[in-house]
C-alpha cells in the first residue's frame, strides 16, 4: 500500500471556508445519522449533514447539524426534537418518520447563523431555523428568493416587477354652494329714546335767610324762610318736559322788634351795687 506523497503537503498553507454571512440559504440534506453520545450511553442525537445547493450563494458549503433526541435535560429534548420537527415539516415529511433516510436528497430553506467557537474551536455556521424551498413551510418565515421547488437548482430572483403609472389627473376643484340669505323683516320705526331712570326733578328751594344776630337783652328771635309747596312726584320722564316757572325770589325783610325800644333803668349808686 503506497502511503509516500508526491509532494510536500503543508497543513497550514490551506486556507479554511470562509463563513456564510447570516440570512436565509438553500440547502440540501446529504447525509443523516442516528448517534449515541460518547459520555453517556443514555444521551442520543440525529446528526444532519447539509450542503448548499448548486448555483446558489450557499454553493461548496457544508453544515452539520446535531439534534438532540434523548438526554437528561428535559429543556434540551424539548429544544431539539421542535428543531428536528421543523427540518422534516420543510423537508415535506410532516408526520410518520420512522427512518431519517427518507430526508435525503430533499431541498430545504435554512436560517444561517455564525456560531462563536469555545474551548479553541474556531466560529462555525450554523442553522436555528428551516422552511420549505417554496415558502410553503414554516409559518412566519420570509419570502423564499425566487419561489423554486424542491429538487430543482437554485435561481436567483428577478428583477422586481413594476407597476404601470396612471396618468396623473389634477384634482377637482372644489364646490363652492351659494350663500344662503336671512329673510328680510318689515321696517319698524326706531322707538324714541328713553332717558335711564333718573330720579324725579325737585323745584327750586330758596335758602333759608338769616338775620343779623340778636341784641342783647331782647329774647331771640326766629327768622323764618317761606315755606313753598313741595313740587308734584313725576314719574319717569316719558320724552321732553317743560320744568315749572318759578317767580321771582322774596326779598328779605327787616326783622322787627314786637317789644320796642329797649327801656332804660335807673341809676343806682355806686353803695348799692
């Protein structure tokens, strides 16, 4: 058996795949496995080999998948028998699997993902999410790019369809509607105008006159203003009025004396005061 090289091969001169940016790619599911954890005999998984499809953006590349079937962990099962359901749902085997073998060869839409590498394992791709090739599968998932079946190879989408323009069209003015007019009154004569209430007009009052100031020893006397009517209460003022004539103020008299001249007394001596 010959194990000599033609040549010198240098591990470290190879160049690794690049990784796929994340998004959506076609795949096709190669190879599947049904395996048996190396720690734990009790502990299984169904490793899924996919490579990216033919004329694709995903061609040349190759992720493999593990799904947990059987473990300890309830939460781990729980997750990876729900991933492993959506795989068969868009590979088109929605119920009955009892081999993995039926999923070969089938088409499928995978949610790409870039995986941070621990323990010194390099970054990886992986897929969190499948649909169907013709966007028939997972419900929410996007639109599959250009809408191909299963089985067939990958073309990318056209040139998006666009919509013939309408020719514009200026917009309507608008309706203007008439103005509509007040019915007209009969003309009514203005009223005339009526003074605010003012209180009723009182006739002229003569101040009282005074006299000149009594003389010593005589009793005082009381000088007295003639008293004139008191003027008739008007109500309010209905239009103009003519106030009422006075005549003419009294002229003051001279007080009067009813006792005379003063008398003159006696004498009396200087002794008897």
């Amino acid at each position: 058996m010959a194990t000599q090289l033609p040549d010198v091969f240098n591990p470290d001169d190879q160049p690794d795949d690049p990784l796929l940016p994340d998004g959506w790619y076609a795949f096709e599911i190669s190879e599947t496995e049904f395996c048996v954890s190396q720690n734990k005999a009790s502990s299984t998984y169904i490793k899924v080999t996919l490579d990216g499809r033919e004329n694709s953006p995903a061609a040349g590349m190759r992720i493999w998948q593990n799904f947990t079937y059987n473990n300890e962990n309830a939460t781990a099962v729980r997750l990876g028998r729900r991933a492993f359901a959506k795989l068969c749902k868009a590979a088109g085997c929605g119920s009955n699997v009892h081999d993995t073998a039926i999923l070969h060869g089938r088409a499928v839409m995978g949610q790409v993902y870039t995986e941070k590498g621990t323990g010194g394992y390099e970054d990886k791709n992986q897929i969190k999410d499948f649909q169907s090739i013709n966007g028939a599968g997972v419900t929410g998932a996007p639109p599959v790019p250009g809408g191909q079946q299963a089985g067939l190879p990958y073309q990318p989408p056209g040139p998006p369809q666009q919509q013939p323009q309408q020719a514009y069209q200026p917009p309507a003015p608008p309706q203007q509607q008439p103005p509509q007019q007040q019915p007209q009154q009969a003309y009514q004569p203005p009223a005339p105008p009526q003074q605010p209430g003012h209180a009723p007009q009182q006739g002229y009052q003569q101040p009282p006159q005074q006299g000149p100031p009594p003389q010593q020893g005589a009793p005082p006397q009381q000088n007295y203003a003639p008293q004139q009517p008191a003027p008739p209460r008007y109500g309010p003022q209905q239009g103009y009025q003519q106030p009422p004539q006075q005549g003419p103020p009294p002229q003051p008299q001279p007080p009067q004396n009813p006792q005379g001249p003063p008398q003159q007394l006696p004498d009396v001596p200087a002794w008897e005061q």
